[in-house]
C-alpha cells in the first residue's frame, strides 16, 4: 500500500483496500466486515463517477450554478462521509487486543483512503473547470 500510495496509484490502492475488506470478514466477523464491504463499495462507484470528467459534470451539474462555479468551493460531501465513515470503522477494528503491526496496517488503510478522497476532489475540480482557470492564471503571470 505504501509503495501504491508514493506512486499515487489510487486504482491499485482501491483494489487493495477491497482486498483487505474481503479479509476482514475472516478476521473480524461478519458484521462490520458486510458495513466495511459496503462502504467500499459505494466508495468506489463514487470514484468511478468522478474518474470520468463527464460523468462528474453530468452528477454535479445540479450541485453548481455555471455562473458560480469559479468561485464555488467544490465539494462532495457523500465521498467525504464515506471516507469518514470507513475510517472509523478501521480505528474499531485497531483497537483492543490489536498489535502495533496491526494498529499500523489500519493506520496505512486510512491513510491510503484520506488521499484518494484528495485525489478525488482533484478530479471533481478538474472535471468542473476550476484548475483550468488557475492554469490559466500561472501562464499569465509568468
């Protein structure tokens, strides 16, 4: 995961983070293993959609008024709860009997889903036009 994240590999990232979801349920049991799964699930059909630039336009089009978008701050608040939520239940798991190599294995799952949701957001900003008005602005200036 560490070498996937220095790489910013956000693909193989999600792929191995379904990985480690699936070898929750042996671990840790069925309950919060089927939450985890799930909110994997949703969190990669929501990179999915932004992945695609017009796909993401077309999903948040609503969200944004054209004439406010520049200045708009753009946000996800669904990703964000998703990445927030997985989160927690990776801290559940950690804690109680788990060893420091444990509690670093859920700490670098966290992490590695912290900067996929940035990533996401890049993309999201990136597919309504926003980093193309700041682009535009840098080859000014210079």
């Amino acid at each position: 995961m560490g070498l996937a994240l220095k790489a910013k590999d956000f693909d193989t990232l999600l792929a191995m983070e379904k990985i480690a979801v699936q070898r929750d349920f042996s671990v840790y049991g069925t309950e919060l293993a089927q939450k985890s799964e799930n909110g994997h699930k949703q969190i990669m059909e929501r990179w999915r959609i932004v992945s695609n630039p017009r796909t993401a336009r077309e999903d948040f089009q609503a969200t944004y008024a054209p004439e406010n978008l520049p200045k708009a701050r753009i946000m996800d608040t669904v990703m964000e709860s998703l990445i927030k939520t997985q989160c927690r239940r990776l801290s559940d798991y950690a804690k109680g009997n788990a060893t420091p190599a444990e509690k670093l294995y859920f700490s670098r799952r966290q992490e590695c889903l912290k900067a996929v949701y940035k990533e996401h957001m890049l993309h999201l900003s990136r597919a309504l036009g926003q980093d193309q008005e700041k682009g535009k602005d840098r080859a000014l200036s210079r």
